[in-house]
C-alpha cells in the first residue's frame, strides 16, 4: 500500500483541501465454517472481519486515493473478561481506529493542504472530537448521540428533523 499512498500524498498536495473520508466494510463471513481467525461482527453468532479504511477526495468529488486503513478482527470477550465499554481506555475501543486512521490519513500531509476528516456516527465519541482538538484536525463527523453543552441541554438531536 505504500506506493499508493505516496502517490495519494502526491495528489493532495496539488490541492489546498482534501476531505479525509473515513469509514468501515464489514466482511460476514459466518457460514464459511472452514475458515478460522474471524471475530465476532456484531450480533451474536455472526464472525468475521472489518476493513477500515480512509479515502482522499478533492473538493470536487474527485478521489484522489487511499490514506491509509487497516484491517482487523475482535477478539471474543468471555463474561468474566468484559467490562462496561466506558470503564475501558481507548486502547481497548473500536473508537480508537478513529483516532489511529486520523493520524495515519494526516500524516504526510502538505502544511499547505488543509485535511477535513468525514466519518458516519461510528466516529461520535469525545474521544475522537478531543484528539482532533488536541492535534489542531477539522472534522465533520455525522451525530449518533444527543449533542449536549456542558449544563447538560441538549444542543441537538441525530434524529431531529429541522422546523
């Protein structure tokens, strides 16, 4: 992937924004039983494997090639193993591809391109929007959970339809 992605970096740098556009391909492999190595997918008893990945695209629609991306399995987790998903560090969460693929995507980047990451609402977590602030990223990251300011009111809803 190395050569793409150079290739990729070389393109962006011809423009002054790149949208970073991140997301995931789930792959079910559940009823190839000979296979082995595959994870849990979501639903109990399905397995297989995700394929995160992050795509270059021009202001103009034109992708511009791969950033970067990886590709994983989880591990099942016994009962005895499993602790409530906010007691977990991010080491420990889906949620930090987010984080990983960001730096990889940025990384290499033109200080003259400006990079605005875009993921679906599998990205909506504090720990995505504070490592972006941390690091100076612009993202747009579409809502999954109530946006809510620091008294508690809601500031939005995923679901609303505007007035």
């Amino acid at each position: 992937m190395a050569p793409h992605r150079a290739d990729t970096v070389r393109r962006a740098a011809a423009s002054p924004v790149i949208l970073a556009v991140q997301g995931t391909t789930v792959f079910h492999l559940t009823l190839h039983r000979q296979t082995q190595g595959w994870g849990p997918i979501g639903q109990a008893g399905l397995s297989g494997f995700f394929l995160h990945s992050c795509l270059a695209v021009a202001p103009d629609g034109v992708p511009l090639g791969l950033l970067g991306g990886t590709i994983g399995a989880r591990q099942p987790e016994s009962r005895e193993s499993h602790r409530p998903h906010k007691h977990r560090p991010l080491a420990e969460k889906d949620r930090r591809r987010g984080v990983d693929l960001m730096d990889e995507a940025t990384a290499d980047i033109s200080p003259t391109t400006r990079v605005m990451m875009v993921a679906d609402r599998e990205r909506d977590s504090l720990d995505v929007f504070l490592h972006a602030t941390d690091t100076g990223r612009d993202v747009v990251i579409r809502a999954a959970w109530d946006g809510v300011d620091r008294a508690g009111g809601v500031l939005w809803r995923p679901w609303a339809r505007p007035s």
